[in-house]
C-alpha cells in the first residue's frame, strides 16, 4: 500500500515539475506566442513544411506560371525526340552524376515527362489551395451563425449539414467535375470545396456553442456590440485553433480526392493537366514505361503527407493538453532558474 502511495506521489511530483517548466518557459507569452513557439518543436511539422515549400518552389519555378517564364528549357506540351530507348530517364551515375535533357524520362511522342509533373503538381496544389479556402470561408460562417443564434436557424442549417454528409463525396464530385472540371482546375476547386464544408461547419458550431457562453460575449453584447462583431471580433478568433486545423486536414484529404477524380476522368482532363489526369494518361504505361506513373503518384503521396504532418502539428500546437518532454538542458535551465529565485 505505501509502494502505492509513493508511486502515485513520485508521479505528481513528476507532473509538477513539467508544469513548473512549462510555466517558466511561458511566462509573460500571449497564447498566440505559445502556439507559435509549440508549433516551432514540432519536428514533423517544421521538416513538411520545409518540404512542400521546396515542391511548390520547384513547380512553379521551373516551367513558369501565368506570363511568368521557368528556368526549365523544355515546356509540358512539346514533343521532340526521343533520347533513351523508350523514352528512358536521362539521369546516371557516370561521372559523379548527371541529370541529362529528361530527368524524369519521355512518353511515347516525346514530350518531357518532368514538365508534366511539374505543371501537374501546379495544378494540383492550386486546386488544393482553393478547396481548403472554400471549405474555410463556407464551413466557419454556417458553423459560426448556427453556433450562434441555436434555435430553428441551428437547426435549419444543421439538416442542411446533415444533407450534403449523407451524400457519397466521391459520386457527386464525378458529377461536378464532369459538369464545371475539364480543363479548368480552379473552377474544379471552387465545385469540391462546396461539398467538403460540413466537417469544419459541425467543429466550428460546438465551439461558437461553448463560446458564447463565456463572460467576454456577454461583457460584448452589454457594450452594445452587434452580433456580426460579437461572432468574428470576439468569438472566431477564440475557435481559430479548430478551423485551421482542420482546413488543412481538409486540404489532404482534397488533394487526393482531385486526382482520384482525374483519375477516373471526372475531373482534370487533356488538354489541362493534373497528377492524377497523368496517372490516368499513362496507367497503360505501368508495365513498359513504369517512370511515367511513378513520379506523379511520388508528388501526390510527398503533397499529401507534408500538409497532414502540418496539420498534426497546428492540432497538437493548439490543444493546451499536448505536453512535450522537455529536454535535460531545458529542465536543467528551470532547476537553476527555480534556484536563483528561491536565493
């Protein structure tokens, strides 16, 4: 019984002092400081972001965007000829190494399959970005007025909710895409991310629920304040850890669901282009020119990991129960700080 009773008081001793440490670290910080300073130690996060920052970069750079020219001397709709048998990387390791004229190969007419790719994977963040803002802007205002008001406009925006939830995603974003997709990517984005709200709208209503019960709302609506100001001065900024992350959550999910779409032919279709619209191109190519389907399935697979490590790390930068294991020179630091001030 007292081996009991020492174990439960060595582990309350142990909680102390992490939250003595934590504490000290956060003394005199305001919470958007905290968040930012947790996000930061998030390895997974800080390498993925690292990561799709040097993709973006590299996409948009090398073939250009818009009027703006890429340094890469090849574009993703010209054909030449074909250097390696079968249209083969150009890449080896003869003398030290050499990246060659197609890095990522050729397809049967020639054209440079590391534009494609690129081009692709512009396309594909592009619409990525635009179904996490439409889902953004869309999911926090349903969520935010039902949250709000409660009653019949709750409960009308709910069923609402309710009715696009029950409705299979992928089936009616082969209808959207085939009706608005095409050649155009952002309008695709703008189709799928008025399907994808739902999660965000149910997350952000329990939160404006909680939240306009606390004293801040009604020292607000004593002030005079409207109830425009109260929602997204007072209350939105306090429901910010659950929207973003869960936009990028969204975002994840919508990357995969744009090539599988394209993938199918309801979405991105020749002459635009996409990861998956190239997987679909050359799916018949798995067997003789396996490098054609490996490098768009590769960025899709690479996109689609950075943005979820990304939202791991906003989730658990924003959720006050995370706790880190401090490091020994950091808990040194506090033991020494704890000791000067007991001096």
């Amino acid at each position: 019984m007292s081996t009991n009773n020492d174990n439960q008081n060595a582990l309350a001793s142990d909680d102390v002092g992490d939250n003595a440490i934590e504490a000290k670290e956060t003394e005199g910080l305001s919470q958007g400081k905290i968040v930012f300073r947790k996000f930061l130690r998030h390895k997974g996060a800080m390498i993925s972001i690292g990561v799709f920052a040097f993709v973006a970069l590299f996409a948009f750079s090398s073939v250009g965007f818009g009027p703006i020219p890429g340094w890469w001397i090849y574009n993703h709709t010209a054909s030449g000829p074909i250097v390696n048998a079968g249209g083969a990387p150009t890449w080896s390791f003869s003398n030290f190494f050499s990246l060659g004229d197609h890095p990522f190969g050729q397809d049967e007419i020639g054209r440079d399959n590391f534009a494609r790719v690129m081009k692709g994977t512009q396309i594909s963040i592009i619409v990525m970005i635009i179904i996490g803002l439409v889902c953004l802007v869309i999911g926090t205002i349903v969520g935010a007025v039902a949250g709000y008001y409660r009653g019949w406009i709750d409960s009308l925006l709910m069923r609402i909710t309710d009715g696009f939830i029950i409705l299979p995603v992928i089936v009616i974003g082969s209808i959207l895409g085939k009706m608005v997709g095409g050649a155009n990517g952002p309008l695709l984005g703008l189709a799928l991310g008025a399907i994808l709200w739902t999660g965000l709208a149910r997350l952000v209503r329990g939160d404006f629920m909680s939240l306009r019960e606390r004293e801040f709302v009604d020292s607000a609506r004593v002030a005079g304040a409207s109830d425009f100001r109260i929602m997204f001065k007072h209350m939105l900024p306090n429901a910010m850890g659950v929207i973003i992350v869960n936009t990028t959550l969204v975002m994840s999910q919508a990357i995969v669901l744009e090539a599988a779409l394209s993938y199918l032919g309801f979405g991105i279709q020749a002459p635009g282009i996409s990861l998956g619209q190239l997987i679909s191109e050359y799916q018949t190519s798995f067997a003789t020119r396996p490098w054609l389907f490996w490098w768009p399935g590769l960025f899709i697979i690479v996109i689609a990991l950075c943005v979820n490590f990304i939202g791991d790390g906003l989730r658990d930068a924003f959720d006050p129960r995370m706790k880190t294991i401090p490091s020994w020179r950091k808990m040194k630091k506090a033991e020494r700080m704890t000791q000067k001030e007991a001096k």
